[in-house]
C-alpha cells in the first residue's frame, strides 16, 4: 500500500523504521520544524527527520502541516493510507478527512488517551499497557480502533525499558493492519481515561506521597524527562535510579549519614541509586556522597 508517514519522536522514527521494511514503505515522510536544543540552543533535527534521510526517503518539515502547501505535497504522492505516530501537532480537517488515517498510539485504548501515556501507565502502577492502531478523527484519540496489542509492565522497568517494547510492537501492528486491513471498533468513551503532558509538577517528587509511587514516577520519566527531590538547602537534585526502602528519615528529609541518600516519604523511604547534580554528570548515589563528604 502506498503510505505517506507523519511523526517527528524517536519512539516514531523506530515505527517508521519497521514500516519502511515492509510492503507499505512511505513515499514521503511529514515531520517538524528543526527546533533549539541543549545548552547551545543550536537548531537540531526531529528524530523521525533523520531516520528519513537515513532510509533515503523524501523528507517534508512545514510549518504546518495543515498548510495548502503542505497538503499538496501529500496530496501530489496519492497515498492510499497516512500513517501517524507522536507527529505532535494537530491534525485539522480537511486534512483528517482525505484518507485513511492510521495512528499508532501507545496505549489500550481508550485507557490513557492523550500525550503521555506510557508514563501515565507506569506512574499509576498499571500492571499491563500496549499499542492501539486507530482510525484518526477529531477527538483526542478516540477514533475507532482497528488493532490492539498488550505487554505487561515489569516492576523494574523504566520508561527506557518499556518505551522500546511498544515501539517495537507498533510498528508490527501497524504493518499487519495495513497488511489485513481489519475492522475498527467504536471505543467506550465512558472507560476513557486521558494521560495529560507531564508538568514540572509532575517532576518533583513529593515526599509526602508513598514511596512506591515515587519510585514509579523516576521509572516512568527516566531517561528522558527526569525527576527530582528538593534538598533542605533549597536546591535540587536529579533522581535517575531509585528504590524503595521499608525505612529512612521522617517524610521530606533526605538522609546522607548512609551509603546512598534516602529520601523519607509518607509511607516508607527511597533509596536515591543514581542521582544528578545540577549542571553535572549523573553518578551513583555513593559517588554523589563522596563528593559532599570531600
């Protein structure tokens, strides 16, 4: 089938990757603008951006992609079928109306509709997540579901760990539904849940919530987003690695009399495994107290 692809993240340019493998290799690829990254600020490439030139596929980066212009350029390659995954931005009629629109979302639909929602899964304590391939419409992801897919969450995993799984499955389940061309359900709006955009919030943990979400919540944001405990000093620290501990400090102090900083929370303690500094290198926990202990 004659696809033209839509996503800009590395989780899509891994899907993208498995598409070009198959029968249905996209004709073009529809991306974001280059945007500042890093400390420089210097203008960087979207991840799906160099996996097309990488595949030797033709490239677009409108503005926007519901633009005439760029509207023309899918429309001058006839797809039969627009295939989409975390493009970020939003997809307006007419264009969600010209074809066949698949987008491959990382969840069991309609559980965690929305930007985030294999952090989302993991930060709730969900023993299972997935990917949903799905019909486009204008809701929030709640178009029809065409295929559906599950994993289980492993107690040790992190986003790092999980993320590949999903990315690996969607990109099989969407080649088999353009392969199958299977029938779509309507979802149950009334079972829907919505995985809203991880906040600066959502980053700093709370010392007075239970240990065991805190250490869900540094799993579901590492490596790529990162959570962080406040000092008594009033500074912060990067917490990379963690795990829960029966016992520590009363609740919002974090000990540094052990081998590793403790943090106490409201229901048991974390033990903070790999921490970062400001400004610095992560390292051990152990490293980060001999530093301070100097």
């Amino acid at each position: 089938m004659r696809t033209v692809f839509l996503g800009t993240t590395s989780f899509a340019a891994g899907v993208l990757t498995r598409l070009a493998g198959s029968e249905h290799r996209p004709v073009l690829v529809v991306t974001r603008p280059d945007r500042p990254r890093g400390r420089g600020r210097r203008l960087a490439s979207p991840p799906v951006a160099d996996t097309a030139r990488e595949l030797g596929i033709e490239l677009e980066q409108p503005s926007s992609v519901n633009d005439e212009e760029a509207r023309g350029r899918i429309a001058g390659v006839a797809p039969a079928a627009v295939c989409v995954c975390a493009f970020g931005a939003l997809i307006k009629e007419p264009l969600l109306s010209e074809y066949l629109m698949l987008n491959v979302h990382p969840s069991l639909l309609p559980r965690w509709r929305g930007a985030a929602p294999i952090e989302r899964a993991m930060i709730a304590g969900d023993e299972r997540t997935g990917v949903s391939i799905m019909r486009m419409t204008a809701g929030l992801d709640s178009g029809p579901v065409c295929a559906q897919a599950g994993v289980p969450i492993g107690h040790d995993d992190a986003y790092e760990t999980l993320a590949p799984r999903l990315e690996q499955l969607g990109g099989e389940l969407l080649v088999r539904t353009l392969d199958e061309d299977p029938p779509c359900t309507e979802q149950d709006d009334s079972l829907a849940t919505y995985a809203e955009k991880i906040t600066a919030q959502d980053r700093k943990l709370d010392p007075a919530r239970p240990a065991a979400e805190l250490g869900r919540i540094v799993r579901a944001l590492t490596p790529h987003i990162g959570a962080h405990v406040e000092l008594q000093d009033g500074t912060t620290l990067g917490v990379r690695e963690a795990q829960v501990v029966p016992s520590g400090p009363p609740a919002g102090a974090v000990s540094l009399d052990g081998p590793r900083p403790v943090l106490g929370c409201g229901d048991g303690a974390l033990e903070l495994v790999v921490v970062q500094p400001p400004g610095r290198r992560a390292m051990t926990g152990e490293e980060y107290l001999r530093g301070l202990r100097r």
